[in-house]
C-alpha cells in the first residue's frame, strides 16, 4: 500500500506540473512559427535528460533491468500515427497533457475530446482486426546498447541535474521561498520538465510504461477484447495524474466551468478521434513518446514525434490561412505566455 500512495503522489506531482507550466506540445509548435524559437520543445527535451537521470544509474547498478526494456520498429505506420495525432491535437486545441489540464480548469468541451479518443481507439481496432493494417512491430530499443556505459552516462546525467537545480535556485525571483515556488501560479518550464522527468522516472521504475493515453487505450481495448485486460493501477494513476491538475486548478482559483454546447466542439470530437487512432498507430502519445519511448532511444520515437509535430505544424498554418488567426507563444525567462493575433 505504501509503494501504491507513493505512486499515486507522483502522479499528482506530475499532474500539479504539467498544469502549472501549461506543458502543451501544440503550443511547442505554435512557439516556433510564431516567434521562431523553441523554449517549450527544449524543455521536453529537459525532461527527457531527467528521466534519464533516474534509468542509466538503475542500469548501472542492474543492467539486467535493460532486458526489460522494450521498444517497436520504425515503420510507415508509426510515422502515419504520429502525424495523425498531430493534426488531431491542434484540432482540439491541445495534445495529451493540455486536454487532461483544460478539463481541470472546468472546460467541458474535453471530454467531448476525450469521447473522441476512446472512439478512435475502437475505430483502429476494428481496422486492424480487418487486417487493413500492419500493427507496431517489437524492437529492441537502443537504450540496451548503451547498458556497458551505463555508469558514466549516470555521471554525467548527475552532472548536468546538480548544475541544472544549481542555475534554477540561483535564478529564481529573489526573495521568494521554497514553499512559495511551489504554489507559484505559473512554473517556468525547466522546473516543470524536472519534476516530470523525475516523477516520471521513478513511476516507471515501480510500473513500467504506464502513461495515461496508453492507460486510456488498454481501459478501451479490455471493453471490446477479451485478451487484454485493464491494469486497475495504471488507471488510478491517470486518475492521480488529473488529480495533481485538479488540485493546481483549486489551488490557484481559475477554475471556470464552461458547459455551454457550441457547434465548434465538433471540431474537438475530431481531434480525439485522430488523437485515438494515432496512439494505437504509433503506439502512444506525445505523452508516452516524451516520457518512454525518446528516454529509451526506441527506434520509432524520434520520427514519430518529428511528424507528430509535422501534423500539428500542418493544421495550425491551415486554419492560420483560414481564418487569419495566430496562436503566439512567446516565452521570456523560461516562462511563455499566450496570445491570438490577427
């Protein structure tokens, strides 16, 4: 019981930080073609390198735990999922995290995106019982290649996490405490992509790949095949997951219930399907590719996630020319801020 509370706080931390830094990668995308830089697509990055800082020492001191590690293959079908569940994100308006953390702050419209998502998931499956298309194949990821120098790739990662902690204290609004960091209504996006690395890091440690989209996936896969079965843990901890939002939401006072049913959330049915789909396609999430499948090297990841972006680029610059709109994210200080333009 105690390695499950464990488990459950670092599903909320996760959450709580997520919500805070409004972690998107939708607006990652929107960031480079509006200003040209990529603060949030660095902090991903960051938060690959923390999770990273918890595999290598376990791999150091076990390397047999790098047998458990698995990957999938690079194949047509990852890259199609990918740009699918691109373009279904920047439908909806945001990708996994920010569908999770908008539903917290009271906007109803997601579970409509949600509903979407679970639809998606059935539709792929049916495709795919049609034999209509090739299911991922396994891989060895390239993680297990890298076991031998497991030790002084842990160094160096604890090299850089000491100067990282180092730059993020010696950087902070001075004057400010600890405690009133932690409940600072918006966290800059290098102290979110740690405390996700890291929470992250130690959930897979205890659980394996347990993401939410690849929880969501197996609840819907174990409603219609009787060969997979729902792992009751991995969706608490998606449940602890929107709880850690829940909690940010309460905490800092911008919860705005928004129920009003406008023609528009057709839209956002859309995107959930194509989200659905894509994470079956590719498999996972931009949540599952950030927090798994990049830290793994597996051999699928970066081209799924380089088209993931390519399919969020894609409907952005459409709906740019369509109506004349522009979401800009501009990030100053590790901080970004939203508009809309035009």
């Amino acid at each position: 019981m105690g390695l499950l509370l464990i488990s459950w706080g670092l599903a909320a931390i996760l959450g709580f930080a997520a919500h805070r830094a409004s972690v998107c990668t939708v607006r990652a995308v929107a960031e480079i073609l509006s200003t040209t830089r990529a603060y949030c697509l660095l902090s991903f990055g960051k938060s690959v390198l923390w999770v990273l800082t918890i595999i290598f020492p376990l791999l150091w001191f076990d390397p047999a735990l790098g047998e458990s590690i698995n990957g999938f293959a690079l194949s047509s079908t990852s890259i199609l999922g990918g740009f699918m569940f691109g373009m279904g994100a920047a439908l909806n308006g945001g990708c996994s995290f920010s569908t999770l953390a908008r539903l917290a702050d009271g906007q109803l419209r997601m579970l409509v995106t949600l509903c979407g998502f679970a639809f998606g998931v059935l539709i792929e499956i049916e495709v795919a019982r049609a034999g209509n298309v090739s299911q991922p194949l396994p891989a060895l990821p390239l993680i297990r290649s890298l076991v031998p120098i497991a030790g002084s790739l842990a160094l160096l990662l604890w090299a850089w996490a000491i100067w990282e902690l180092r730059r993020l204290w010696l950087t902070r609004p001075q004057q400010v405490r600890l405690g009133e960091l932690a409940l600072a209504r918006q966290y800059r996006l290098s102290t979110a992509a740690a405390l996700m690395g890291l929470a992250n890091g130690v959930l897979y440690l205890f659980h394996g790949p347990w993401t939410y989209t690849g929880a969501l996936r197996q609840g819907v896969e174990g409603l219609v095949l009787a060969s997979q079965t729902p792992m009751p843990i991995r969706l608490s901890l998606f449940a602890a997951v929107f709880a850690g939002m829940a909690l940010s939401t309460w905490q800092r006072g911008s919860f705005r219930f928004d129920r009003r049913v406008r023609p528009n959330w057709a839209v956002n049915l859309v995107g959930g399907v194509l989200m659905g789909a894509g994470v079956i396609l590719v498999p996972g999430g931009n949540d599952a590719l950030i927090l798994y499948s990049l830290p793994t090297f597996s051999i699928h990841a970066v081209p799924a996630y380089v088209a993931m972006l390519a399919g969020i680029a894609v409907v952005i610059l459409i709906m740019r020319l369509a109506t004349g709109a522009q979401m800009r994210i501009d990030c100053h200080s590790d901080i970004c801020s939203t508009g809309i333009s035009g």
